[in-house]
C-alpha cells in the first residue's frame, strides 16, 4: 500500500490522480488532500476518498471547510496555510506526494516533500524551472525519487534507458521536445492581440487549469518544459529540440547516437503519465483509452514560429543565461498571465511584460532558498509596475 499526499487536489491534474487512485483502492491509500480556496469540492473528495488531513492553503477558509466535513468525515483532520502543506508533504507516514499545486506557490511543499526523501510525482513544473539548482540538490540529498508527470518530461522518462544519470548518458544525442502549438498555431497574426482569456484556454488537445492553457497558447509552457527537461535529464538547451506535433499523440521522442529515436504515443490524457508515475516501475490501467493509431492517421511536425511565440524563445534565452533568469521569467510570466485572465492586459502583452522584465533583471545566482524567493518577489514587482503602464 502506497500512502499518497495530493497537494492542488482539486484541480486537473489533482482530479485525474483522484481518478487513478480510485482505480486501485488496494494500492493506494490517500493521507492528505489540499486545495487553495474550492473547499466545496475538496469537501466532495473527501467524503469519498476519506483522507487523514484536508488542508486548505487560503487559511481564512478553514472554519468553513471544518464545518463542511465534521458530520460526513470525522476522522478527517483539517490544517490551513503553508504550515499544513508542510506537514502533509512531510510527514512520516507519507510515501508519495503529487506535486500539483500550480505556480510559484508549490515551491515550498515541493522543495520539503524533496528534502524528506519521498517519491515526488512533478507536475508543478513551475518549482523546478524557479530553483532548479536547490530543487535537484534537495532530491539527491534527501534521497527522494522524482519523477515527471508532465506528459512530456513522463514520455522523455520512458524512452531514455533505465540506467540513465549520474553521468551515464546511454548513447543518448538529444531529446525532441514535442509541443502542440495550442490553439493560436495557425490564427492570422494580427488576431493575436485581440484573444480573449476563453479562447487562449481553448486548447485543441488537452482539458487543463487556466493558468497553463495560457501558457500553452503563448508557448511560454514549452519554455518552461525545456528549462524542466534540462534540470530533469540533466542536458543542456542545446540537446533539446523543441518541435511543434500538433496531434499530441507523440507526447516526446529521444534521439540516441546510432540514430535511433524512441516515441511514447498515447491519448491526450494526463491519467496517462500519472498512472506510469503513481506505480513506477510497474504499470497499472489508468482508464485511458486504447490509442487507435489508424484513426488518428496522420502525425504531422514542424519548426516553431519564434514571431508568433516570442514567449518561447524568452525562455530558450533564459534558459541559456541560466542563474536567476529562469526564476524571473517564471514570475514575470505568473504576473502577466494573471493580469492578462483578469482582463487587466491583452493575450500578446504577456510577452511583452515578460521581456521588459527579463531585460531589467540583474542576472544572480541565487543559491538559498530566501535569495530564490527574493528575485522571485522582484521580479513580480518589475512585473506589476509595468500592467498600468501598458493596459
Ligand atoms: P489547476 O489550476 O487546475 O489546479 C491547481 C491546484 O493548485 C488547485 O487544486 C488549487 O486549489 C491549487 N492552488 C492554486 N493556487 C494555490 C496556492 N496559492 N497555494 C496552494 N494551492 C494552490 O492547475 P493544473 O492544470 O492541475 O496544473 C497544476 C500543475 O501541474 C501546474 O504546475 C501545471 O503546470 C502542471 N501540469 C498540468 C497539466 C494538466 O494537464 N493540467 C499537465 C502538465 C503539467
Ligand atoms: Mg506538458
């Protein structure tokens, strides 16, 4: 029996793990579930799934979510704020946490369910791409097992060879980066500025939280993927090949030295990935449906268009100035996007908020917790400043 923490729970990816879970009542038993404000439905999953601890990050909540459970789940324990998500990351009797908090905000319980030596399922990718260095010292250090739910990075997991790391590179050239191009691909450029919040989280393929479905229209995901994939596989940029699949059958591809190139194909659905991770290294039914490749037929790939996604090459420029850079670009783009879902900015505006931001920044090397957090805070600031401005 596997004891499992979902942070984020109640959003996409924290459902389609819920959903897996239930598949599979005799190995995985829930210890914790936590959300940020939907508490209603966080309440729901409780009462089926009957966790030891609820917790909701938004701690002005928690007397309304004590009073929703105390009659259906007594024995459910509720925490509140950072503290709780600590715990629950922590605690002894937790194997596996699901990182699946989105944004900036899963650092904390990542980087601390990392350092207690538990096998952390990444989703929350924006963790990573903020503090790399820290987040991949705490995994060696605290002896956890990290391994990808990004669909990509879980396909990239799959196709490299199980004996991959600590310098062992198993003839692997470069890994091929696969990207649907959202919903945006082929949209007449001068209609960009004009997209609305509904249509950027319109995605063709995949059924996501709002703040990544803007970061797949803006192809700022694909960025933060391949600053993701650096510090995951350990290359640098330049072995990643971002390529634009717009099926998303081919979910990424690994080229090794003979020419070979491995693919993992599945259905667009995240239960895909989390299943593999949930029972790594066995395989258990996810209750995705069997790939009919004759009627998906055609699998097309082409070159990304840096003129349509600057957002994209923001984070390859990032990624190649390394240090804070990818911390700023993290912020700026969680600033912009906000901005941008609150109708306070245009859909092309985010880049350029990104940009001003990422060119202001004095590019350091954090390398404490509190200096990541630090240039994180600035750069949203820098960020802020420049909304009125422009809106
Ligand atoms: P979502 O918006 O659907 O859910 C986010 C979850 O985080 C919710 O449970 C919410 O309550 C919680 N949350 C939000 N703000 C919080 C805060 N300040 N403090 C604590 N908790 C907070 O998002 P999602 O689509 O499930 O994505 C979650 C993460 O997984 C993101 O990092 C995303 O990049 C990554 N991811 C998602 C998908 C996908 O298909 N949805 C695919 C790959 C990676
Ligand atoms: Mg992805």
């Amino acid at each position: 029996m596997q004891t499992l923490t979902i942070l984020g729970a109640t959003g996409s990816i924290g459902i389609s793990t819920l959903d897996v879970a239930a598949r599979h009542p005799d190995r995985f038993a829930i210890f914790a579930l936590s959300c940020h404000s939907k508490i209603v439905d966080l309440a729901e999953q409780c009462r089926k799934f009957k966790p030891l601890y609820a917790v909701v990050s938004d701690s002005s909540k928690v007397d309304e979510l004590k009073k929703l459970l105390e009659l259906d789940c007594p024995d459910t324990e509720v925490l509140s704020g950072v503290d709780g998500l600590s715990f629950v990351a922590t605690a002894p009797q937790v194997d596996t946490v699901m990182a699946a908090i989105v944004g900036a905000a899963g650092l904390l319980p990542t980087l601390e369910a990392a350092n207690a030596g538990k096998r952390v399922l990444l989703a929350n990718k924006e963790s990573l791409v903020m503090a790399g260095p820290l987040f991949m010292n705490a995994v060696k250090t605290g002896g956890a097992t990290l391994l990808p739910i990004d669909s990509e990075h879980n396909a990239i997991f799959q196709c490299l060879p199980p004996d991959y790391g600590n310098e062992k590179r198993g003839g692997v050239r470069k890994i091929l980066l696969t990207a649907s191009g959202g919903p945006f691909r082929t949209l007449d450029l001068d209609a960009l500025p004009g997209m609305t919040p509904e249509q950027a989280c319109a995605h063709p393929n995949w059924d996501m939280g709002r703040k990544i479905s803007v970061d797949s229209a803006t192809m700022m995901n694909k960025g933060l993927e391949l600053i993701e994939a650096c510090w995951l596989f350990d290359v640098s940029p330049d072995e990643v090949e971002v390529i634009i699949h717009p099926q998303s059958i081919i979910h990424s591809m690994v080229e090794y030295v003979d020419g070979s190139v491995l693919a993992q194909l599945g259905n667009p659905d995240m239960r895909t990935p989390i299943a593999h991770a949930m029972a790594w290294p066995e395989r258990i039914d996810s209750g995705v449906s069997s790939l009919d490749i004759i009627s998906a037929a055609q699998l097309d790939f082409e070159a990304p268009d840096l003129e349509r996604f600057p957002c994209l090459a923001l984070a390859m420029k990032a990624a190649q100035m390394g240090g804070s850079a990818p911390t700023v670009l993290n912020a700026a783009n969680e600033v912009a996007v906000d901005a941008f879902l609150s109708g306070q900015i245009g859909f092309t505006q985010i880049a350029e908020i990104v940009s001003a931001v990422l060119n202001q920044a004095e590019n350091t090397e954090p390398s404490t917790l509190e200096a990541v957090q630090l240039c994180d805070q600035q750069a949203r600031e820098q960020a802020r400043e420049l909304i009125p401005a422009i809106a």
